[in-house]
C-alpha cells in the first residue's frame, strides 16, 4: 500500500468569512485526528478566495472509510459553510514525499 491524497477544493457561501470556517473547520480537525490511517492535512486560501485542503491517508482504503464516515457524522457541518455545487475532490497515490529543511 502507498499513501493517498485527498486534494478538496472549494469556495465558501457568499455570507460566511474566513474566520468563520476556520473556527468551525476545528471540529474537522479534532474530528479527522481520530480516524484511522491520518497522517497529516494542511488548508489553504488562495488571495481569489478558493479554499484547498490536503489530505495524506496511509491507504486509498483508509481515505475512502474516512470519507464515508465523514458523510454520516461531519458534512452537516460544512454544508453551512461551503458552496458544494462547486466542491470538488479527488485522489491520488503519493509515489513520493520530500520534506526540506529550514535554512530560513
């Protein structure tokens, strides 16, 4: 088995903010922590206001379990949230990670 990502994309509804997901996008993360084979996610924003979340599973099979499970205990919660027509996911095998050093 190789790793898998999980690459979302999304914009929020037009009457919520920034402030607004990430304070309710802390229950996504205390929620994603305790799911079997999580490695690591990491949220993003472009400056046009498109939002990005990767996220590395230990197995495609461990990403679609999480998946399903999110649908039954967690989408009601971002629905509020997230333009879902617009909602995009996807995944992939990772075939390599590299992680750099700092020499900042």
């Amino acid at each position: 088995m190789s790793d898998t990502l999980v690459i979302m994309q999304f914009r929020l509804q037009k009457d919520k903010t920034a402030a607004d997901w990430l304070q309710a996008n802390q229950l996504v993360n205390d929620w994603i922590t305790q799911q079997p084979g999580f490695r690591f996610r990491s949220l993003s924003e472009t400056v046009d206001g498109v939002w990005f979340i990767v996220a590395y599973w230990a197995s495609m099979e461990a990403a679609k379990a999480a998946e399903a499970n999110f649908r039954k205990s967690m989408e009601g919660l971002i629905v509020p949230f997230v333009e879902m027509s617009g909602f995009t996911s996807s995944y992939s095998t990772a075939h390599l990670m590299q992680q750099g050093q700092d020499r900042g």
